[in-house]
C-alpha cells in the first residue's frame, strides 16, 4: 500500500516496523501443549524504508529507531544505510514507547544532531516537522 501512495509526496515518515521478525513457517493445525521450551524459528520482515529509499523517489525520507544500547551509532548507522535525511532516534530503556514524553534525538545526513530533552510526545513532533521544513527550504 505504501508504494501505491508514493508517487508526488514530498515526504515520508515511516515511524516503525510493525515487527522486525516473524514466524519463518505457519503450522497448519494448533501446536499442542506438550511441556518444556517451544522453538521458534524467526525470519526477517521487508524494510519497507529501505525499499523507499532505494526507489530513488525525491521524496525526503524520515526514519525512526526505536533502540536498547549504543543509541546515537546504531541509529547513525541506519541513516546511512537506508539513505534517509533525518532519523529520529529513541532510547527505549529510559521511557518514550507507551509514555506521553520521550527523549529523542533527531540525526541529519546533512548537519548536526540534535538531543531533545525529555518532553511531550506533540512537542517533539513540532521539533521533527520544524527540521523537515528548514530542510526542504
């Protein structure tokens, strides 16, 4: 459905994957309770940004990351390798899924990074969407 969409935005905010994994094959009947440790085996999901990106739509690209540890270099690392213009970054361990406020950090291709403070989720919507219009001016 995204890809249907994109043709003429000039901007696209993909917030979060939906998972990063799932099942590698359905069952066709229900496992049934047997005791002990069920193994699952996990395969990975499209990066729908990624394939954005790789398009080569002109649109500017926003991404998100939601992250545990080595916050700033992990999402770094994403900007680059997806080829988004901004990717705002968020330490999960330290509040912001599930809350009204967050600590974000906004990473640029194209200048600094900036660490927001912990504030109300809308606020940190205007920051994001005030660095996209400087951007695009």
């Amino acid at each position: 459905a995204v890809f249907e969409h994109l043709g003429g935005v000039d901007v696209v905010f993909q917030v979060a994957a939906v998972a990063d994994f799932r099942p590698h094959r359905v069952l066709p009947e229900k496992w049934k309770r047997s005791g002990g440790v069920v193994p699952i085996e996990l395969e990975s999901t499209p990066d729908i940004l990624a394939e954005i990106a790789g398009k080569k739509s002109g649109a500017f690209l926003v991404g998100f990351a939601a992250e545990t540890e080595k916050v700033l270099e992990n999402a770094g690392r994403k900007l680059k390798e997806k080829g988004l213009d901004l990717i705002v970054a968020c330490d999960v361990t330290r509040g912001g899924l599930g809350s009204e406020e967050a600590a974000m950090s906004i990473l640029d291709s194209d200048g600094p990074a900036e660490e927001l403070p912990r504030m109300r989720k809308e606020e940190i919507a205007a920051r994001i969407l005030d660095r996209v219009e400087r951007r695009l001016n």
